[in-house]
C-alpha cells in the first residue's frame, strides 16, 4: 500500500497532462465557475467530462474545486453543477463554503466531499464536526504542525490532506482582503492578484506631511507581506508518522515546466522513501530537483512546531537554476537516426547541453545538441523561433512529455 497519494494541480488540460505524466496519483482542477483560481484557464463543462475520462483512462483520480464562499446568487445554479460534477464521474468535490456542503449532500450525495483549506480547520474538535457532517477529508490549513495534525488524524476519523510544496498566503490559509481593498479583485471569490508580493513603503503621516519611508533590507527593497514557498521534500517520514494520506502539491497557476520539475522531485521521493524508509533523505537529487524551478526561498513553516521564518524579505520570487528549453512531442527514427521532435520554449543553439526531466531512465542525461534541423531537414545552428517545432538527433531515449532544460 502507498504512504502517500501525490496530489497535483492541473490548471488547464495540457498542465493536467503533465502532472498525471510525471507521477501524480491524482490532480485537482478549477471549472470556469465556483473556484478559487478564477485567472487559471480551468475547465468547461465538456472539457471537465473530457478531464475526468483521460484521467480515469490511467487509473488515477480527479477532484474538483468548487471553493468558493458562496454568495446567495451562487445559489441558483451551484447544486445544479454540483450534480452534473457527480454524473460525470469526478472522485470529489472540493468544498469550504457549509451551505454549499449541505446543497451538495441534497443533490448528489453520493459525490465525495473534500472540506477546502479556506475553510481553516485547525484543530481536532472542527475536523470531527465535519467528517460527522459526511466530509470524507479534511484538507487542513497551514497553520499547523505536524503533531497537532497527527492529533487531528487520530481522532477526528477522517482522511487528512495537508500542503506539502509551493506558495504559500499571508493570510491565515488563504482568506485574504487585501487583493480586494487594493484591485477590487476578491481572493475569496477566486481573483486573487498577489498584491502581497508587491513591493511596499511605510507612510508616515503626522510629523514630517506624509514623507513616504522606504522599508529596506538592501537596493532592491523589502517584500513585508511575501511568504516564502513551503518545501516539505525531506520530511515524508514526519508527514507519514502525521496520518496524512495525502501530499498536495500548490500551483494551478504555475507553468507546465514547474509542475514536472516538482510532481517528478516529490514522486522520486516518495517512491525512494517507501523502499528505503528515511535512508531516502541521503539522497541530495530530491532538494536539487525542487531549486530547479522558479521559487521564493523555502521553509517548513509551522510543520515543525515553529514559524519557521515564513517571510521572505529577499524579492518577490528566485529564479530556479534551470530553464525550460522544449517539450517533446514525439520520438521517431529517419534516413539520418533517432531524433526527437520538440517545440522550442526557449532559445538554445547548436553546441549547447540539454538536460532530460522525464519520469522514465533517461532523466537527467545529458544532451549535446550537434544535429537539429527543421521539420523540413534544413539545418538549424541557433533555435530562437518561440514553439518552432524542431528535430533533436540524439540516441537517448525521449518519450512524448518529456522536457529539456539547460
């Protein structure tokens, strides 16, 4: 039996694609209404059915958000999206808002209902209430360390899911007023703009007209309101020891290059962990893997028993110390060898190496390229064309999904 469901966000079909691909047990997904990611592409009616067919066609699982906190207009249509979820196969449905629980259990009360990290459960006696109230999972708020949800796990009787990667909020899990005040955008309605990693000053009033004071930890300024990105990789034994079934990883904005560089970290590390128990953390490849992306400095937050300096002060995000270069499309073999059909993301050239991020043996080898053409066969020395599809000759085998960084 696994340790863990590796659970993944999917922001449009392509990126849910990837993340079943690269190793996720199961994805979570956005429709184009009642979720909280309102600025991802998400999924229509048809392109959900489609989601949840292609996802099922691996043996995996597809949840979907309907988060929001509903207003009474949400009423009108909400239970009728709520059954039409159900008919069309999804596992569960993301929940935080109790009148839409209760309108779920109504209309289709046989859909599985997952309880929202908006919904800030923080403590043993609310997670009761909810799984006696037929929620089957508690996705917990972050405020927590991993004790207090062990304690949670034993005796609120229902199946736990806790953040294990990726961007975190200000606010307590998420309920957040000042995209609101400052875009007239609502974060709790799913139109978030991460206003808190925006630059800020402090304005002093009476003394000196309204001089502005800028907050400064060097040149570049300070991000008082910026959270660092929560990386949990090294402790899948504590996060085991918990009760959590499963491991969430944060992200249906994030690019389609993020999600495999961390969905392929965590899965290599689960996998190494539940063969060789915590020997895995001797593996330095997992930390490695996660810096590849584009990210804020880590931390563990509150899973230790501390805020562990979750306020990164440094800028708004780092850069990862990969970049993505091309995806393949498809592998084949012509009158001049085995070559890869890509579509360039990023421009590279002849004589540059490419690294392989691909689930399969082939990660992390090491491509020269020496011999790329067009899908024409003319000659390419310098691939500057963004999404030109190109052929990559190399005898290391790369499958369809793969990605190449440099």
């Amino acid at each position: 039996m696994k340790n863990f469901e590796l659970l993944a966000p999917a922001g449009n079909f392509e990126k849910l694609k990837t993340a079943l691909y690269f190793g996720a047990d199961a994805v979570y997904v956005g429709g184009t209404v009642f979720s909280l990611r309102a600025l991802s592409e998400n999924f229509d009616r048809e392109q959900m059915k489609q989601a949840i067919e292609y996802t099922h066609s691996f043996g995996k699982k597809l949840y979907v958000a309907v988060n929001i906190l509903a207003k009474n207009s949400d009423f009108a249509s909400i239970g009728e999206y709520l059954n039409y979820l159900y008919s069309i196969g999804a596992d569960a449905v993301i929940l935080s808002d109790p009148g839409v629980i209760q309108i779920c259990k109504q209309v289709a009360p046989n859909l599985e209902i997952h309880l929202s990290t908006q919904a800030s459960t923080l403590n043993k006696y609310s997670a009761k209430f909810w799984v006696d109230q037929g929620v089957k999972r508690i996705v917990l708020a972050r405020e927590l360390s991993l004790a207090e949800v062990k304690e949670i796990s034993e005796y609120c009787g229902g199946e736990i899911e806790v953040f294990a990667h990726g961007a975190m909020c200000i606010s307590y899990s998420g309920r957040c007023l000042l995209s609101n005040y400052l875009s007239h955008r609502d974060s709790n309605r799913g139109a978030c703009v991460q206003c808190c990693r925006w630059e800020y000053e402090i304005r002093e009033k009476s003394k000196t007209d309204g001089e502005f004071l800028p907050v400064e930890e060097d040149e570049r300024g300070t991000y008082i309101f910026n959270s660092k990105d929560l990386n949990m990789i090294e402790y899948l034994d504590l996060l085991h020891e918990s009760g959590a079934v499963s491991l969430k990883i944060e992200g249906r904005m994030k690019s389609e290059y993020y999600l495999a560089t961390v969905i392929n970290a965590y899965r290599r590390a689960i996998d190494c962990y539940e063969k060789n128990g915590k020997e895995y953390k001797n593996n330095q490849l997992f930390q490695d893997e996660v810096a590849k992306t584009a990210h804020r400095a880590f931390t563990t937050a509150y899973a230790l028993g501390k805020n562990n300096e979750t306020v990164n002060y440094e800028d708004s995000q780092s850069r990862g110390n990969r970049t993505f270069i091309a995806s393949v499309i498809e592998s084949g073999r012509d009158e001049k060898g085995n070559y890869a059909l890509i579509e360039m993301r990023n421009r590279f050239a002849v004589g540059d190496n490419l690294e392989v991020l691909s689930p399969s043996d082939s990660f992390n080898q090491i491509i020269n390229v020496c011999n790329l053409t067009d899908i024409d066969g003319n000659a390419v020395f310098d691939a500057k064309l963004v999404q030109q599809k190109l052929k990559l000759y190399t005898d290391v085998k790369l499958n369809k999904g793969d990605i190449l960084r440099r």
